[in-house]
C-alpha cells in the first residue's frame, strides 16, 4: 500500500470525487493500519499473508505474540514504526510511511 490511496468510507465504499479534474485522494495511514489489524491472513487475494485477524485477540493473553503481528504487518506495509503500545487496555501505534 502507498502512502496516498483512495479513502473508504464507514461502509467500504470509494467516493470518486474529482477534484479540479482528476480524482481526489488523500492520506490514508490510518485507514490502512485498520483493515491491516481487522482483516485475517488470506482475506487479501493479492497478499495471502497480510492481515493480523485482531479480533481473535480476545481471550487470548498472549500479548507479545499479538504486538510481533501487529509489528510485522505495519513493517511489511512500508511503515516505520516509532511507538506501539498493547495491553489488555488499549492499543496505541505511532507510525508512518517510509520516504
């Protein structure tokens, strides 16, 4: 995924809004982080493997298996990452593309 993409909405829909005759797109970091996490292994036809599935982490206390996925997939996504925080409370990612 590239750093500057279509935006989804809520429903998964693209709007092709044109902008001064050519279509608008926007920064999309954080939407891609989403369906990263959300999406399991093999949902991608394109990418079998990427997708984190991290619904399945509930009931699951292995925190540092979950962190290493999550790590992973921003990684192979072309994403630095300068901070990611999991617990049992919340997930926190500060990351950004690669230049």
């Amino acid at each position: 995924m590239k750093a500057l993409r279509l935006i989804q909405d809520e429903s998964g829909s693209v709007d092709l809004e044109l902008a001064g005759g050519t279509m608008a797109v926007g920064e999309v970091l954080e939407q891609n982080q989403y369906l990263l996490l959300i999406t399991h292994q093999g949902e991608w036809k394109e990418f079998p493997l990427v997708g984190v599935g991290i619904g399945d982490i509930v009931n699951d206390n292995d925190l540092p298996k979950w962190k290493r996925a999550i790590s992973e997939a921003l990684e192979q996504d072309g994403q630095t990452i300068e901070k990611l925080e999991l617990t049992t409370e919340k997930l926190n990612i500060k990351a950004s593309y690669r230049q």
